[in-house]
C-alpha cells in the first residue's frame, strides 16, 4: 500500500534535482506520475528532452507508472495541455507540483530586462499556468461529484523570496510572490477541497552547486545522513501533498537538512495610534514604539545590513 495508489500527480521541472526526487518518492508510492520538463539550462536557455525521459525510465523500471511531458510550465498553452495530459493518460489529477526554476542573479543596478524577465516568467507565471487549469479542472469535478476534490498543490518558494538575498532580486520578488499565491490559492480552493501550501528547499543540485562555497557546504558527511539531497527535501512536499498532511492549508514549510520550520509573516507586530491626521513629524514622534525592544521577538531597528 503506497500513500499515493490511485492517484495522479504532475511534478513541474521534474527532470533533475529536487523535482526528480519528488516524482521518484511520488511514484514509490503509488501515483501515475506526469514528470514535466522543458530540460533548460540553469539559467533558462535550451531544452532537452532526456532529463524528463530518464526519470520516466527510472520509474518505470521500478513498477511504476510516469509519462514525460516537456511544455515550458510559463507556457500558457503548455500548462493547459499539461493537465490536459494527465487527465487524458491517468484519468485524473489529484496533485500539482510546481518545483521548476531558474537563476538569473544579479546586482539590481547591473540587471538587464531579459534577466528580469526570465526568472519571473519561470517562477511566478511558471506557478500560475499550471494552478489555473488544475484548479479549473478540480472546480469542474467538485462540481459534477458535489464532492470536495482532496487534491493537493505544492509551490516552491525559497528563503530568498522570505527574508530578502542581495543578489537575487528578480529570483526573490518571484518567490515571495509564490509565497504569497500560495496564500490565496489556499483560500480560493478549500472549498473545492484542493490543499495548497509551499516549501522553502534547501538542497544540492545544480543550482547550489554554482554558488560559491555551497559545494562544500553541501556534500554528504562521513557519520550523518546526507542532510541536502534532494531526497530530503522532496520528503517535504510529498507530505504536504499527500492525506497524511490534511487538513493543513496555506503553510510555507522550510526544510534544511534535519530542521523543519513553519514559516510565517507579514503579520504587524508594533502599532503607533493618533486621533489625529498623521504628519511626517507626528509618525516619527512614535519612532520609539515603532522600534522599540518592546517584547519577546519584537527587535529594536537594525539596518539591512544588521538584519
Ligand atoms: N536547491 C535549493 O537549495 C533551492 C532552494 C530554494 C528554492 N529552490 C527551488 O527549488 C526548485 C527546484 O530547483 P533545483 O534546485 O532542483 O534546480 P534544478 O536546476 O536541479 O532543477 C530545476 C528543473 O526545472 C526545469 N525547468 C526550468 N525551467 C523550466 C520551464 N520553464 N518549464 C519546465 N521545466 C523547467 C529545469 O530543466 C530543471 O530540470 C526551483 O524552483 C528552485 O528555485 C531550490
């Protein structure tokens, strides 16, 4: 008895890297899984069918059941024919992973608009595509059973997109835009009974391998378990995919070798009040509540750099 029998998953950049791990683990449990991949470079040039064949071979050989799908996932068209596809190969779809991603990094002031674009484009049009037609497809079944769906959906966001990494300016504001979706999403679809939450991976692949000092950072430990592969991080958003997490919904869920985190923000955590028109003098009089060390995780101001 697997945790996923019966069901149909898509696994969006599914060829390599923590993609691959999720459509392995996804497989092992039992689900026909659709593994999409355009095969690009890091940096989101090219296309290469094999890396998404070869992880259909791989689960295949095993006993499992994978079809290869190789749309762009910020394809408008490609995400449509991607659900399409797995209702039409599988009969069903009851989770979406959206994992594919690129980098791009940059100093803003030296960043060019196709750099810009590129990273946004994978990543937060990337996550959109597939939602909007796996989301239509599960309102349409809800309707036709008047059942809740029980599917599941699983972003990809990044600690970048959270807490802010100079450099990566195009690759955070799509995260945290991620993140964000991933909020709403959670609210739009619980009726329909779609769960939807993100993960924040940290794990060797290629993408961590370029940065500098990463690789050493990162390799497996003689004595440990090997904290950044793939493998563990996939385990994650395979929980959060499957019945075992229900009902939780609308969670970011960091995962960084032994540690898992719940992830949350956004939320005010002082306030300054007047009765009257505020002034810029008048805001800056309540400088001191605003800053202050008022409590337990309420820090006095620190500069970007301080933080
Ligand atoms: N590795 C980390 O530590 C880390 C940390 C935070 C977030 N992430 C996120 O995890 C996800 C997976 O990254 P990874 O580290 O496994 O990288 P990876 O490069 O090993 O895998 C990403 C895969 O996405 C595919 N892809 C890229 N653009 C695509 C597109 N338009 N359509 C379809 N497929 C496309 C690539 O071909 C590649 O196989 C990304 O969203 C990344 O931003 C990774």
């Amino acid at each position: 008895m697997g945790l996923f029998d019966g069901k149909v998953a898509i696994v969006t950049g599914a060829g390599r890297g923590i993609g691959r791990a999720e459509a392995l683990l996804l497989a092992s449990e039992g689900a026909a899984v659709v593994v999409n991949d355009l095969g690009g470079e890091t940096t989101g040039g090219g296309a290469d069918q094999r890396p998404a064949q070869q992880v259909v071979d791989e689960i295949e050989e095993a006993g499992g059941v994978a079809a290869a799908n190789f749309a762009s996932v910020s394809s408008w068209d490609g995400a449509q024919a991607l659900v399409e596809q797995a209702v039409d190969d599988f009969g069903r779809l009851d989770v979406l992973v959206n994992n594919a991603g690129i980098l791009r990094d940059k100093m803003s002031f030296n960043m060019e608009e196709a750099e810009w674009d590129a990273v946004v484009d994978v990543h937060l049009k990337g996550h959109f595509a597939p939602i909007r037609f796996a989301g239509a497809y599960w309102r349409a079944k809800a309707k036709e059973t008047g059942e809740p769906t029980n599917a599941a959906v699983v972003t990809t966001a990044s600690e970048s997109g959270l807490y802010g990494n100079a450099g990566q300016v195009n690759y955070a504001a799509a995260k945290a835009g991620i993140a964000a979706m991933t909020l709403v999403l959670a609210r739009e679809l619980e009726r329909i009974g779609v769960r939807t939450n993100a993960i924040c991976p940290v794990a060797r692949t290629r993408l961590t391998e370029e940065v500098p000092g990463a690789g050493e950072y990162m390799a497996a430990k003689e004595g440990e378990f090997d904290r950044f592969a793939p493998e563990n991080a996939a385990a994650a958003a395979c929980w959060l995919a499957s019945d075992v997490s229900a009902p939780i919904s609308g969670q970011v869920v960091k995962v960084q070798g032994g540690l898992v985190q719940i992830v949350q923000g956004w939320r005010p955590i002082t306030e300054a009040t007047d009765d009257k028109p505020w002034t810029i003098e008048s805001i800056d009089a309540h400088r001191g509540a605003l800053f202050a060390k008022t409590g337990e995780g309420v820090p006095a101001f620190l500069t970007p750099a301080e933080q």
